[in-house]
C-alpha cells in the first residue's frame, strides 16, 4: 500500500475519532484492492482511484462521508446510507461511535474496483 503523504496529512488534523474512521477506511480499501492508487483533488479531499474514481472521503462536523463512485455495485449488507438512487455515487455516513462492517465494506469496494478494471460502471451499465 502507498500512501500519499497529502492524504495522511488531511486524516491527521482531524478530530480523534473521525481520525480512527478515516484509518480503518484507508486500511481496508487497500486490503480490497492494493492497486488502488490515493490523491487529493479538489484541493483537500482524498480519494481512491483505479482507472477512475473508487472512493473518496470528506470529514463533516457531525459524521465521515465516504462516497461510493459507482452506483451498480452490490452493496447486500447495507452499507450505503445515503444517495441510494443517485446516478453517479452515493456515501456511507459514519457518526462518532460507530465503526464500518470489514468485510461488507472490502467486498463493496472490490465490487467497485473491478466494475472500474472492467471499463467502469458506466459502460458496465449499458451492457
């Protein structure tokens, strides 16, 4: 896993616990797919990318959103608890206290990462 010094950067001046949510993020998307590369666009927001977005992450004052860059992807677990029938993305809100599933989370962004080394969701979609 290579981590982009911008991207622990922006994880290290948040809060504590938004801190520990961003971390385990971080750990399990490489786990689910170590080609995932990391960057910062739009000035401070980190995302996760292989052959187009994956993911991307943006502390707010009450929850992390984690955005999901592909709406096809099978989320069984119910992971994704907002933006359910947007067209392009939708997020998982995490409030302090609460932790992601490791599993439906690495599952959920494998599903993502392999829609994307197979042309993206997009073109997936119209198949």
């Amino acid at each position: 896993m290579e981590q982009n010094q911008r991207v622990t950067d922006y994880i290290a001046s948040l809060p504590d616990w938004q801190q520990a949510i961003l971390h385990d993020a971080r750990r399990l998307i490489h786990e689910a797919a170590p080609d995932i590369a990391e960057e910062i666009k739009f000035t401070n927001r980190p995302y996760f990318t292989l052959r187009g977005n994956v993911c991307a992450s943006l502390a707010a004052k009450g929850h992390v959103n984690i955005f999901i860059y592909d709406p096809i992807a099978p989320d069984p677990a119910g992971l994704i608890n907002q933006g359910q029938g947007n067209i392009t993305a939708r997020s998982i809100q995490v409030s302090q206290g609460q932790t992601l599933d490791p599993q439906a989370f690495k599952d959920l962004i494998a599903a993502v990462a392999e829609n994307n080394r197979r042309g993206g969701w997009r073109k997936l979609q119209k198949n």
